[in-house]
C-alpha cells in the first residue's frame, strides 16, 4: 500500500482525433513568441509571412490566449493570417475537446478527495450525495497511468461497489448504492463514451408464428462536460450472435436519428429475427452508430450595449452577431426590460442543423454587469426567422437594475459540429444481466 499521499501525480491530457495536428510542448508558446511571429505576419517577405503563420499553426491551441485581436493590428496581412490561425487553431480545439479526457493519478485517496479530483481535473462533475459517509471516507489505492475518465469511473465502481449513472437532472454522473433497480450492468467505454447492456425481451413474431424476435436494450452514454445533440443509428451496422447464430436485425433498412441531451444516457433499442427458438445461455452485440457533438463551446461577449448595433464575434466556425440592443423602463432609470437581437451563423448546415435545430436554443444567454458580480437570465425569447444553417433570435429580460452602458450581453454557442463514429462489442452478456424476459 502507497503511504498516505506519498505520491501524488495529476497529469490530464487530451487525445487529439483523426485528422487533428499534435500541437508542439506547451513550453515553447509564451506571450513573446507568439508576439514575435505575430509581428513577422506583417514583414514585407512573403516567406517571412508564411513561415510565421506555419509556426502558429503548428504551436497549436495553446496560442490562442496569446493572439491579439485582429482589430488591434495595424496590417491589413496580419489581421488576416491572424483571422486564419485562430479560425485553424478554434476548430482544432474543438475536435480536441470532443476526445477522452485522461489522467494519471497516484497515490491513496478517500472516495471524497478522488472524485473531486477527477471534477477538477476532467471537467466532469461527479456528485456523491447519497453515497454513505463510511464509504467516502473509505481509502482507495489508485494506480493510473494514462487512463481515461471512464476507465477511471470504472476502477471506482469495482472498489467500492457502487455504480456511475448519468443524473439527466444535474446533468452531472452520479455515484449510487446498488438496489435491484439499480443493478450492475455490463459496459464497454469507446473514447469519451459508454455504452452500457440494459435488457432483452423475447416475443414471437405475430408476422411468422416459426420466428422470435429479441429485442436488445442499450444506453449510450458520453463524458458530463459534452453536449451531444443526436445519435444516428442504421440497424444494418448491428449484429447479435447467440451459440451458433448470427442474427440479423428485423428491420435491417432502418434509420434512427434519436435526440440526445447533455448529462443523460440516451436508451436504444435494436430488434432481431431467429428462427431457431432456444434457451439462450448468452448473447453478443456488435454495432456502429455516430454521434453528433456540439464542440468547442465558447463565450461571446458584447459590450457597449446603450451604443451598439450590428456587432459581429467570429470563433471557429460560427459568427455570432448582436443585431440590436434596445432597453424601455417607466422613468429612463432600473429597473429595465431589454430585448436582444441576435443572429447566430455557421459556416455549414447538413443535419446537425437542420434535423435538430432545436438545440440551438438551447444556448446560454445572460446579461450582466461589467464586473460580473450580477447576472440576469431571459424571460424567455422569440424565433424571428430560420434559414439553412442560420438563426435569428430576440431574447426579452426583465427587472434588470443596471443602466445599459453598464451591460455586457454573453452568449455561448459550440464552434463546430462534429460527427463522432463510435464502434463497439459487448461480448457473451448472461441473460441475467440484461434482465432477460
């Protein structure tokens, strides 16, 4: 056993999917560099120009809290690399964030100190309230090297004996005693997912009495901190092999697209067809399905509310624009009612947008003081007008007691809408487990 905190090593880092560059040692992005090569974008040498933007693209995300704005240079050549890096450098960031969080971690830990940890250092909120105070206090011997945060929820789970489920409510994972309704279940962590077996039913199938139809039962499940929007399942990409059967789906043409939400597991369902009725002493899924991920969620933020109008902020792939800010009360002083025009664009549409545009309302949207000490939520907001990949919305806020010039207006939106494919195997899974009827 490791003597008490003699160890203690955090290290997080993400993966970076396909397609993503490796950005280089964050030791060598600092405030002078990027400064330095954010002067040379303005040289009179072409290849001065372009050897600058290369380095800040390969720096990686690390050097967008070092960018200047591009208002604030004085180059026309430079505002616009610098336009082109931070719009390469947002999306690389995006696609980053959308990948398993990992850590490594050392050390003997209470259940209490553990799962704060892995809060702070995940961005993924774990919530222990109804947890026993003899088990929090419990110590645990933990030994992870690069693991991800699944892999470490599930080391959790087996020393303790409690299980990890998404609270839809807090949005957040909860760990919980086991009840019967609440039994273990058996999983399978894909990245920054879970897919988790849940039941299987038997019926015959009233359209051939010789047939049975088995419908399997699954949760899928991604990290707290990331906001899928809809899962995309075909039932031809899913097989159940049971003995010496391979099933096929009963319907193998269809298409699912099931909304999915923040901090919750969102159930599936795929139904089989044998012709071989037996006891069934286990079963095997095999399947693929994509997610859609909102990434890169970031803050726009609008000043000068009293004087403003048609206020553009660009990150990644989307433009957020404050139209209009207009403001009434009884006397010209606070308490005020606001109305905030506001037009959100991204770049592409495609079914992220248009299948499930929903989620765009679902954005957070605030007013607050200059010194964020104060913050006023909407009353409520109207759709002004839709178009292919772009929104008008107009957000109504009541009782606010600050002068508008006094006003920020913040909006958060994800930069890029990403398409996750995710491929799993749940092997020889007892019908027991799945609650078999």
């Amino acid at each position: 056993m490791v003597h008490r905190f003699q160890r203690l090593l955090v290290v997080m880092s993400l993966l970076t999917i396909a397609g993503v560059e490796q950005s280089a040692r964050g030791d060598d992005v600092t405030a002078e560099r990027v400064q330095r090569l954010v002067e040379q974008l303005g040289e009179s040498s072409r290849a001065a120009r372009v050897e600058a933007e290369r380095t800040l693209r390969e720096l990686g995300p690390d050097v967008l809290s070092h960018l200047p704005a591009p208002e604030q240079l004085k180059s026309a050549a430079s505002r616009e690399a610098v336009l082109r890096v931070r719009d390469v450098l947002e999306r690389q960031q995006a696609e980053v964030s959308a990948s398993a969080s990992r850590v490594t971690l050392v050390g003997e830990f209470t259940l209490r100190d553990l799962v704060q940890v892995l809060s702070d250092q995940t961005g993924n909120a774990v919530i222990t309230r109804d947890v026993p105070g003899d088990i929090l206090g419990e110590r645990l011997d933990i030994d992870w090297h690069d693991v991800s945060f699944w892999e470490a929820m599930r080391d959790i789970e087996l020393l303790t004996g409690l299980s990890a489920r998404l609270n839809a409510d807090d949005r957040q994972l909860e760990l919980m005693s086991q009840s019967p309704n609440n039994r273990p279940r058996l999983i399978v962590d894909v990245g920054a997912f879970r897919i988790a077996a849940n039941s299987l039913t038997r019926r015959r199938d009233f359209t051939d009495e010789s047939r049975e139809v088995l419908r399997v039962g699954f949760d899928v499940m991604t990290e707290p901190r990331l906001r899928p929007l809809f899962i995309r399942v075909n039932h031809s990409d899913f097989q159940l092999s049971m003995d010496d059967q391979n099933l096929t789906p009963l319907n193998a043409n269809a298409k699912l697209e099931r909304p999915a939400d923040r901090g919750a597991a969102t159930p599936l369902f795929i139904d089989f067809v044998t012709s071989k009725p037996s006891d069934i002493d286990a079963v095997t899924l095999k399947g693929r399905l994509a997610i859609e991920l909102a990434a890169g969620e970031e803050s726009f933020v609008f000043r000068n509310l009293d004087s403003s109008e048609r206020v553009a902020r660009r990150r990644g792939g989307v433009t957020v624009t404050m139209e209009r800010a207009q403001f009434s009360s009884g006397d010209d002083a606070p308490p005020l009612s606001a109305r905030i025009n506001l037009r959100v664009t991204y770049e592409s549409g495609g079914p992220a947008f248009e299948s499930h545009r929903t989620w765009v309302f679902h954005n957070e949207a605030h007013l607050q003081s200059g010194d964020g000490a104060q913050r006023w939520s909407p009353a409520g907001f109207d759709t002004v007008a839709e178009a292919e990949a772009a929104v008008k919305l107009s957000y109504r806020f009541q009782d606010v007691e600050a002068h508008p010039s006094e006003l920020e207006f913040v909006y958060a939106a994800p930069t890029l809408i990403l398409t996750v494919p995710i491929e799993f195997e749940l092997p020889d899974i007892p019908p027991d487990v799945l609650n078999f009827k």
